[in-house]
C-alpha cells in the first residue's frame, strides 16, 4: 500500500508511563503502515523535563504556534510522591496550564460515542461539548500557609507606586491563604472562542460562573461574555437558530443533567477541568473523550483528556497483562491528522483520520473493547482485549 505523503510535520509532544508505551504502539501500527509521517519531536516525559528545567515544554508550545498543529501525550503533574519518585529537582508545574498558557487556548472536549455503550444518565442522546477556559485560577496560584496569629490582605500596587489593600483575613491561628488571577484578555479570548465554536457546530452555548458569591471575580467572566456576545456574536446566532445562554453554575449542573445533550458548555479553568471528568465518565469512560486545544489565532493541540494510567504501567513494569484504552490518545492522533490534512489541503490525511476513528468504533460496536468499556458495556457479546490485541484489532479494521 501506497503511503498517504505529508507536507507539513505536526508537533509531537511524547508523555509519561502508560500512555507513553500506548503511544509508541498506536503510531507503530496505526499511523506508520498507512502514513509517510512528518513531526517535530519534544520528549516531554518527567525525566526529560527534569533535564531541562522544563524548557522543553516551552519550546514545544512554542513549535505548536508555529507550525500550527500538535499531538501531546499524557503527562505527570508531580506531586510531593513524584517528586521523590523521580528525583526531580522541583516540583513543576502542570505541562498542560504551560502549554495553555502560552498559546492563549480553550480547551474543548466532547465525548465519543459508540454503540453499546449508553451514557449514565438516561437522558442524554447527543454529546456535550465542554470548553474550558485554559489560563489562570488555581493553575496560577500563588498560596502561604500561615502559621499564626496575623492578617492576610491583597495588595496591588500600580506603575505608580500607589498600593490599594483588601483584607483576606484576620487570622487568629495557623491556616492557608490562597491567590489566584485572571487576565481581561484572556477571558475575551475565551469568550470568543466558545462563541465561534458553538456557531461552527450549530449548538447553542451555555455559560455558567458563581457571580452571585463571586461579586467581582466571576462578574468580570459574566460582563466579558454579555458585552461579546451582544456586540460581536447576537446577530450570528440568532441568523444560526442559536441562542447564548448564561446561568449559574449550580443551577447549570441541574440544568444538564434534565437536558438531551447537544450543547457547548463553557466553564472557568477548574470548573471545566472537573465537570469534563464527570461528563467523560457519565458518557461511559474517561479515555472516550476527545480533547483539543484552541487558540486565538487557529492553532490547535490535540490530546487524551485522561491521565498517564499509573497503575496500568507499574503492572506493564512487572509484564503483567494490561487492557488500557487507548481510544482518546488515537482520537487525539487522528484529530491532528485530519487537522493538519485540513489546513495543507490534503484529502488523504483527512481521509485516513475519517477512517482511522471509523475502524475505533466498529471495532467497539463489534464487541471488541478494553476492560473498562467491557464492565458497561450493553452489547449481547463482547470480547475484553489487552492493550495491544485492541489495537491490533483496529488495525485489521483499518486493512
């Protein structure tokens, strides 16, 4: 078979532990017996970064601007455990929030649906896209403990040395401060990018914070996306049949859960981080969820919304047995694919990527699946695979 020839690389950000063996194996039986594939290269498993200080996370979200598209395994975030775990020389930040944060990007996901297996909640019959707000909050913090008696307060001082002062706290004993920010920039960004997507996808958008509490802080998210909407977006939605919608967010969780599906569902950065892992498991599992990263000016990075699967790989250490899903790392190859295809303008990449996601599904909806799909899923007869043998049967799919 003639391999599908490639003009423009794709950046691959290469991960950690489980998914990083999974990795080598999709690109090794899926992509390089079909595909003449060109990328620009960053290792940004634990130890590399480590190496680098974490330049090398820089650089890659810097080769994404550039060449426009990128493919990011799944990464560590250390915690005090890693830290000692690897040795590291600090604990570093999230690659994701560096990533995020440098290309200015939402983040959208939605789930993959597939016969057989039915979301939890029964009435849910389309996909629920969320799009998460990428910079800032608690991914920016910065934190004190406080170890005594004594006042916390925040202070701002302007280019002119003039200080203004808001009282946190007046503590009476040991306890923690926290301070997290947000840039109007970024929240126009934001906005604009959930606007422009909900319209590309004919869905209509709904937008949620906790204004009422948070006076001046969710406010400004609420303001940003009214004034957006009615001076850039009111027009567009309503010749599209759509409407913006904003709402509380605990009331917006009620609201989701009654609803059938088949909306946007924008949130701020750790809103959105713990409502896609409901949605994702709700719909049936965390590795069945799409995930890309959306950029002011049209860049885009594609990922796993999961984690590296660490249990998994302490047992692939000991050459016990896994049954991994690898879906949403193929679907985050195929995304780029079909991206990538898109912007040079060829048609046998984005043909490939069509039926590479084709062959996932029918492999699925045949029966054959990894364990965590085969525990729920409500098909007659299914055969539970290891890691490998499922992507060996995607792979007969795709022939």
């Amino acid at each position: 078979m003639e391999k599908i020839m490639m003009t423009t690389p794709v950046v691959e950000m290469d991960g950690d532990e489980m998914t990083r063996v999974i990795w080598q194996i999709i690109k090794d039986e899926l992509i390089l017996p079909f595909v003449d594939l060109k990328t620009e290269y960053y290792d940004l498993g634990l130890e590399h970064r480590d190496e680098t200080d974490d330049q090398v996370t820089v650089d890659a979200a810097m080769a994404a601007k550039k060449l426009g598209v990128a493919v990011k395994c799944a990464t560590i975030t250390p915690n005090g455990a890693r830290m000692e775990e690897y040795k590291l020389k600090k604990l570093y930040k999230s690659p994701n929030a560096t990533i995020r944060a440098l290309m200015d990007g939402t983040v959208f996901r939605a789930p993959i649906l597939v016969s057989g297996i039915d979301p939890y909640v029964r009435t849910w019959k389309k996909p629920i896209t969320m799009a998460r707000h990428a910079y800032g909050d608690v991914y920016k913090n910065s934190e004190m403990r406080i170890e005594g008696p004594g006042k916390a307060e925040i202070v701002f001082t302007d280019e002119n040395g003039n200080e203004t002062r808001n009282l946190i706290h007046e503590f009476d004993g040991p306890g923690i401060v926290q301070g997290i920010h947000n840039l109007d920039a970024s929240i126009e960004s934001f906005a604009r990018a959930c606007m422009t997507y909900a319209l590309e996808q004919k869905q209509d958008l709904w937008f949620s914070t906790k204004d009422t509490i948070s006076k001046v802080y969710d406010d400004r998210f609420k303001t940003v996306f009214e004034k957006i909407y009615e001076e850039e977006f009111r027009e567009k939605f309503e010749q599209n049949g759509n409407t913006y919608f904003y709402t509380l967010i605990d009331d917006a969780v009620a609201r989701v859960i009654r609803s059938e599906g088949g909306f946007v569902w924008a949130l701020k950065n750790y809103d959105g981080d713990v409502m896609s892992d409901m949605m994702a498991t709700a719909f049936g599992s965390l590795a069945m969820m799409t995930s890309v990263l959306v950029s002011p000016d049209g860049k885009y990075e594609y990922e796993a919304a999961h984690g590296t699967v660490q249990r998994h790989y302490y047992k692939h250490l000991k050459g016990e047995e896994t049954s991994t899903n690898s879906v949403a790392t193929i679907f985050a190859w195929s995304g780029a694919l079909r991206k990538r295809g898109e912007l040079d303008g060829n048609t046998g990449l984005v043909s490939f990527a069509d039926r590479l996601e084709s062959a996932v599904l029918n492999t699925i909806a045949g029966g054959e699946m990894t364990g965590d799909l085969a525990a729920i899923s409500t098909l007659p007869s299914v055969k539970k695979l290891s890691t490998l043998q499922f992507i060996l049967a995607v792979r007969n799919n795709m022939e």
